[in-house]
C-alpha cells in the first residue's frame, strides 16, 4: 500500500503546479515598472494598433486674439495748450490734414500774456544788443571802459535768455513763436498729418486748461494688430514666415500682415508675450478697436507628428507608449506643440523609426 501512495501523491503535486498559472499570465494586461504587457489572449490586443514614427514636412501654425491699434506715431487727440473760448472751427470730420494744419482758434487771456512776454522779451533783447554795439564802438574808438563792455555783454546774455525762455514756454506747446502776434487769437495746427475722426469742438465753448482732447487725428492708411503669444508658442516667433490677419467683422477674409514687434517681457499673469502686427489698410477697412484673430506660421522644416489619440496624461505630464517589445509597451513622457486639430508635434521623447501605439491607448491608462 505505501508504493502506490507516492505516485498518486507525486502525480497531484504535478497537476497542482500546473493548474495555477502566473498571476500576470491570468491578466489581459499588466504593469511591471514603466512596461505595459498584453496577454496574448487579450481582447485589447484587437483595440488598439501601433505605427512607425515617421519625419514629416511641417510648417508650424498657431492662431491667437487681437486688437487693431491706429499707429501710435500716426495718432493725435488734440487739446487746447491754454485756457480759453473757442472762436473758430476749421476742420470737418473725415477731412485730411497735413501735419501743422490749422484746427481751430481759441481766444485766451493765458496765450495772450505769454506772447506779450515774448514780445517784452524780444524788444529787451534787441535794447541789450544795441547798448553793447554802442559801448563796443566806443571802447574802440578809445572813448569807452572795458567795465561797460562787459557789463554791457552780461546785460544782453541776460535778455537772450530771458528772450530764449519765453520761445521755450511756446514750443512746448507746439507753438511756433513767428506765428504768435499780440491780441490774435491762438491757432492750434495740427500735430500730426491724417484724417480727422473726432471733432467735438463747440464754437463759443469756453474751455479749461485740464479740458478732454475736442479733436483726434489719424492716418489709418497703415495700422498695427496687438496680440498676445502664449508661453509655448513664443519659441516659434523666430521663425514666422507669414502673418494672416481675420476680422471677427469679416469673416473668412485675411488681410496680409508684417511682424514688427515682438516683446521683450513675458506678462506674469496671462503668461504671455506680447506682438505687433503691422497692415497696410488702404482700404479703410480695418478700424482701431476691432477685434481679429492673428494667424502666424513658421517656416516649414521636418517633424514628427502623431495622432493627438496616441498622447496620454499622468501627473501633469504626457507620454506616449513606444513598442518594447512582443506585446510590450512602454511609457515614454514626450513634450509636443498644438498642430492642426487631429495631430500634435513632438518635440523630444521620441524620433523617427520608433513603433508606438496610436489608437487605442487609452485602453491601457489603468493597467496595474
């Protein structure tokens, strides 16, 4: 009896060990470290499909909001420089100007006293002048003293000065001193050259010297677009290509754009750089205020591309899962860039020639 009884209990232990398979092998899929394993016997095998990574040709495009902007140097809201009534108008909206065209005239006691100091000035300085002549005639002809030469020159560097003042306190104004005679009216010109698109002078107003701008001059024959690039996107400013600009009030429309300006300081709040982007705007048809869309592109180069499906999340990071192997895929974190709507550049993580799984991913995110 004992012979038989260790072949039966030898024969158990062998169907024993063989009837408890491995517990990743009783699994349709497993983790072990960074490597998913699919069993050969999985469904999931049929859910999911793998590529080879291939370069591309590919010109990177981005799209964000914008402003039209009148160029600042181009644009003028016109205040009157002194306190005063407003006698004259002597523009009409949607008139072009030259740049030191007459505006209007405002009658002000203010103006009226600086060009009569201007005028004492004048008059005292060519007093001075005259008196050192004399007194240096004099001293040549040896009937003077070098005292009253010199106390003669001090007197006319004195008035010169006064006389270099009082013109001063006029052109900051942007007054021309030649212009400006005693009891006319100031003649406020033009700063800049453009059409009027403000005039809301009233004549016979009296104006304070704190009053708002009455009129705002502009030459919109070209104009600037503002916008804002976000962080990830500011590397491919280096290498625009081309700028479209789409009116929300247009639609469908592009209008050609130039890149002039790129932003030397990253806004810490909306995280971004801003840029400029000049158009010609012949046509009028791009006004200050209006809201756009700004496309820009890079210039075109090779890259690698792949389905925005094969790019998955974990702890803020993405990965992609490369083929390591027979139903073997590993987790690869990758840095990628926006591209069109159903694909997305890689930037680093992994290169042309490696097969990874582009469909179906997502099916191996809670793997365990």
């Amino acid at each position: 009896m004992k012979k038989q009884i260790f072949p039966l209990l030898a024969l158990g232990l062998l169907f024993g060990c063989g009837g408890n398979k491995p517990a990743e092998e009783s699994r349709e899929a497993w983790l072990s470290g960074d490597t998913v394993f699919v069993s050969a016997s999985s469904p999931l095998l049929s859910k999911i499909s793998v590529s080879r990574l291939e370069s591309e040709p590919y010109a990177a495009s981005f799209s964000t909001s914008g402003v039209v902007k009148a160029i600042p140097s181009n644009y003028a809201e016109v205040a009157s420089p002194f306190a005063g009534r407003i006698v004259r108008s002597l523009v009409r909206i949607g008139q072009r100007v030259e740049k030191g065209a007459p505006l209007f005239e405002i009658s002000s006691a203010d103006f009226s006293d600086a060009v009569k100091s201007l005028s004492q000035a004048r008059e005292q300085m060519e007093l001075a002048r005259k008196t050192l002549a004399r007194e240096r005639d004099l001293l040549a002809n040896r009937v003077g003293a070098v005292k009253d030469v010199e106390e003669a020159e001090a007197a006319f560097e004195g008035a010169r000065d006064e006389y270099d003042h009082a013109v001063a306190a006029l052109r900051v104004y942007d007054i021309d001193p030649a212009r400006c005679a005693v009891g006319q009216p100031l003649t406020v010109r033009a700063p800049v050259g453009g059409e009027v698109l403000r005039n809301d002078l009233v004549v016979g107003e009296y104006l304070r010297e704190d009053a708002d701008p009455r009129i705002a001059v502009a030459d919109l024959r070209k104009v600037w677009v503002a916008a804002n690039v976000m962080e990830n996107e500011v590397r491919l400013l280096k290498d625009i290509d081309s700028v479209s600009i789409e009116l929300v009030s247009q639609p469908g429309r592009r209008f050609a754009g130039e890149l002039c300006y790129t932003g030397g300081l990253l806004d810490p709040q909306t995280r971004s750089v801003e840029v400029i982007v000049a158009c010609d705007n012949a046509g009028r048809e791009m006004m200050p205020n209006m809201f756009a869309t700004v496309n820009l592109t890079a210039r075109g180069g090779a890259a690698v591309l792949v389905p925005k499906t094969a790019v998955l999340q974990r702890d803020g990071a993405r990965y992609v899962l490369v083929k390591a192997g027979e139903r073997a895929f590993r987790k690869v974190d990758v840095q990628v860039a926006s591209a069109d709507s159903e694909r997305v550049v890689v930037l680093g993580g992994v290169d042309a020639g490696q097969e990874i799984v582009v469909s179906g991913a997502f099916y191996l995110v809670d793997v365990k």
